[in-house]
C-alpha cells in the first residue's frame, strides 16, 4: 500500500479537449509497484501537482475497470491553467486516491437517478461508465436515469458519449440557454426542468448528485417533495481540500472534512448545513 502522503510521478498518455475550457487527462502511474496496488472507487478525488505550481484536488473521471485513469479538469486558478499548458508525454505529481465514494453497495434492486450540473458530470462519469461495464449495479428490472444540465450546447462534457449512455441509461440533457444556430433540440431550462419528464418510483429511487450548490440544493428539494427518501439521495461537495487526510482543516464544513468524510454524503448527514453562507 502506498503512502498517500507521499506525491507519486504520473505521465499525461493523451488528452481530450471537451469544451473550450475544460479537458480529459489520461495518466498513467510511473511507478509499477505503485500501478498495482493503484485502487480506487467512483466518487472518489486525487491531488494532482504540477511542479512549481502547486496541487489542486480533481475528481477521477475513469471507472475502475478502464485502462486509462481520467481526470476531467475546468481551467479556473493556477494549477489548472499550469495543467492545460501541458501535453502528452509530460510528467506531473499525483497523490491519492482519498474520500469517500458513492454508494454501490446500496443499490441492489433500487431505481438509480444520477443528476448533474456542469462539471458536475465528471465524478459521476465514473459511475455512468463503471454501470456500463458491469451492468449489474441494479437488478433486472430496474431503472437507471441520467439527468444533466449545461449553460449551453457548448458547454456540454462527454457529449460524444452520450449515445452510448443510452444502451443502459434514459438519458435526458437541458442547457440554460441556447442560441438558434446551435440547432439545439433538447430541452431549455435548469436540469430541475427534467424531473417532470420521468416518472419517479420515489420509494426504490436512490440518487447521486453533483453540480453547483444551488443546483445541488433545488435537485434536492424536487427528490424530496417527490418522495425520494433523504437517507437515498447523496451529493458530492467541492471544498478547498489541501491535505487530502482531514488534517489541515481547509475543507472544513460544519463538523465534517469534506476531504475525509466526503467528498460525498448522504443529504442527512449534512441537511442543515448546506445553503449557510461562509461555511
């Protein structure tokens, strides 16, 4: 077992631009002893360093079972900028994996919702693509439903993807706003909008959420005026993680580290201290 602690070497194999400012990075883990007993679950984040620079938390965007470890990274401060100046072949800093990932072992026989916001797709992806490759996430006869918003046609990650989601997924995709020559056809409107296109079986629903907090907070709401129990529905949070243990106290939020404790919850774990400003 390696030292989390301790900032591995990683080499960029290949990387896939999926909207103007946000791109997928394939690493493969130079080290072989450290390969090997490489383990992660879905849901789960790692601290990518470039040297000079710093590190900044990002969620894994592969399934377990896929070749390439991918991180889908949003050009927003000095890591991630220094990050999309880089290209294959070059060699970064990687520590991890850390948190908590999202819930498999509550799934058997119960109807999986994934709601996603922006970015918020790319923690989730490992979800869509771990089902994928499995298929046995969920019982025979259950549902599996994907919801995903975007400010626009552009905007939307994975849209090549998207075709192949619907093999196992009912996928349902909304932007805010859409210019006419983008020909969008989809839906218009936030990803709330979504949830009066399917009928939820809200007593063997479970859902995984992932977005801007304000996203996060109305898909909340609608599950449960829709019935779906708050011990079903979980939410990945973004928080300022630095030491990626819970000992710096930068991911503070209330009693918990987001980096520990989380990244994601159950919505009861956390009901009263989502919306507080500061926190």
């Amino acid at each position: 077992m390696h030292d989390k602690s301790i900032p591995f070497e990683a080499a960029i194999k290949w990387i896939k631009k999926e909207t103007r400012d946000t791109a997928t990075y394939a690493l493969k883990v130079k080290s072989r002893d450290i390969q090997k007993g490489y383990r992660f679950i879905p849901g789960q984040f790692n601290m990518l360093y470039v040297p000079g620079i710093g590190e900044a938390p990002v969620s894994i965007s592969s399934a377990p079972s896929d070749q390439d470890l991918m991180h889908t990274v949003r050009v927003a401060g000095d890591v991630t900028t220094a990050l999309s100046h880089l290209k294959a072949g070059d060699v970064i800093g990687m520590r991890g994996p850390f948190g908590r990932g999202w819930p498999f072992e509550e799934t058997g026989g119960l109807d999986i919702l994934i709601v996603a916001g922006g970015l918020g797709i790319a923690p989730l992806r490992s979800v869509v693509r771990h089902i994928l490759r499995t298929k046995k996430m969920a019982g025979a006869h259950s549902r599996r439903m994907l919801f995903y918003g975007a400010k626009t046609p552009k905007d939307i990650i994975f849209r090549n993807e998207f075709p192949r989601y619907r093999e196992v997924f009912e996928v349902l995709l909304t932007v805010d706003r859409a210019d006419p020559e983008e020909r969008w056809r989809g839906e218009t409107g936030l990803v709330t909008k979504l949830f009066d296109r399917a009928a939820l079986d809200s007593l063997r629903t479970i859902a995984f959420v992932c977005g801007p907090e304000v996203m996060m907070q109305t898909s909340v709401r609608e599950l449960i005026l829709r019935g779906v129990p708050e011990e079903r529905i979980f939410l990945s949070l973004e928080r300022n993680m630095n030491c990626g243990v819970g000992l710096c106290g930068h991911c503070f939020f209330g009693p918990k580290f987001v980096c520990r404790d989380g990244p994601v919850f159950r919505f009861s774990e956390i009901e009263g201290l989502m919306g507080i400003k500061e926190l």
